[in-house]
C-alpha cells in the first residue's frame, strides 16, 4: 500500500530530515523564549523538598515491573510521595551556569516542556491546578478547587484521569527549543516529554503507586485547564497517578 506523502505527519517528517548538503542552511529565525516559567502573582506557592529521599528500589526489578495502572484507591498521596514523583520528573541534579540540568535528558538543554499538576487527592496540598517553578522547586497555584469533572471530559472521558490522586500535565513551549532547532525542534519536544514520563512511571513503581499516562486528549481543552494560549505553549503529554489497591 503506497502511503499518502502529502499527509501532514508524513510531510513533516520529511521536511524535517537533516541531510549533509542542507545542513547548516539559513531558515527561519525565531526569538527566545524565557529559560523559566514562573507565575509570581500565584496565590499560593507550596516549596518542596529539593533532594527527597525516599526508600531506595531496585531499577531492575522496576524496569520488569512497570505497567500502565488505571485503578486507583481513594488513599490520598503523602506530600512526600508527591515530591519524589515531582523530582523524579524534573528535579535539578546540577546547576552549570545558564542551564540547569535535571533528572531528564532534554536536547541542548534546554528544557522546553513545562510541568502542571491537576491535584485531586494530595495530604497538605489543596486541590486544583498547579505549576511547578523550577528555580524555586515550589508549586504555583493557578486554578484552585475541584478540577476532575473538565479534566476527565478533557482526556476523552478516560475515568481513570479523575480518580488518581493526582495528574500530570506537560506542555510545551515551542520557541525555547525552535531558536535553536527551528522547526526540527518539534520532534525534540515530543522526545522529551518521553523521557519525563518515563522518569515518572519508574518513580511510581518504586514508590507502590499506579501510574498512565495519555496521548488522547483535546489539546485546547487542557490548554485551557492550564491557561496557556495553544499557540506558544501547547498540550503534549499527559499521565495519573494514584494509589494501588
């Protein structure tokens, strides 16, 4: 079957490519992006543990074990858990002036993606939307209260998005790695997202939790959730967490 190479993913693909003779042409410039994302009018700011330390797990044993869990018990997350996962996912591990590096890889460095926690179920953390600063490592509220309901509608009616304890969100922001990628950049942001979640996963594991995470979702609705412009900053990646029965 010959495949349509006019289709927007195949094209992309395709004029993306790097090839020896191209490599190195002009295109187009795109203006920085800010390193940081930050919300200093947040009503509330929560400052976690930057070097938690919870009970050591074998990585072997939690490569074999990981699996996409979507049936969760109404237990609340301790703080401490939900600080370990955050770390695990984007926790500083070494400051090298302007960059800081982190529990994930990211091409260049540069960090586009942006985490954003939709709590539900969290011991010492009111329920609602929040950002997680990185200089700071402190979660920003943004949205307060009760956010299942529109987050659940958001992921394609996927229940489980509701009942984990708490859901991650990622997005990102294009022109922090297209200034210097230019439009291969998109594929990097994708690839990095991967590494987060996969970061997360494994830190679920070793903790006893449950964790899934999703692809199918309207990306304008958890645009929305988060309050980003769908433009410059867009919905890549989503996963819950909750506790195992």
């Amino acid at each position: 079957m010959n495949s349509d190479e006019t289709a927007i993913g195949r094209r992309y693909l395709k004029e993306t490519r790097y090839r020896r003779d191209e490599l190195g042409a002009r295109g187009p410039v795109y203006p920085a992006a800010p390193r940081f994302k930050e919300y200093a009018d947040a009503p509330q700011r929560l400052v976690l543990d930057p070097a938690p330390s919870p009970a050591g797990a074998d990585l072997w044993a939690c490569l074999g074990e990981r699996r996409s869990l979507r049936q969760y018990r109404d237990r609340p997350l301790s703080l401490e858990e939900l600080t370990a996962l955050v770390w695990a996912t984007q926790g500083v591990t070494l400051a090298s002036h302007p960059y800081l590096l982190r529990t994930a890889p990211s091409a260049g460095a540069l960090y586009p993606v942006e985490t954003y926690l939709a709590v539900h179920r969290v011991s010492g953390v009111d329920a609602g939307i929040w950002h997680l600063n990185i200089i700071d490592f402190a979660l920003e509220l943004l949205t307060p209260g009760d956010c299942r309901r529109p987050l659940v509608e958001a992921c394609l009616s996927q229940q489980f998005m509701g009942t984990g304890a708490v859901a991650f969100i990622w997005t990102g922001i294009l022109n922090r790695a297209m200034v210097k990628y230019r439009e291969r950049a998109i594929r990097y942001l994708f690839l990095d997202a991967g590494h987060i979640c996969q970061n997360l996963m494994l830190a679920a594991t070793a903790l006893g939790l449950g964790c899934c995470p999703v692809g199918a979702f309207f990306d304008g609705e958890v645009e929305q959730l988060v309050q980003v412009d769908g433009q410059e900053e867009v919905a890549l990646y989503l996963a819950a967490v909750g506790t195992l029965g």
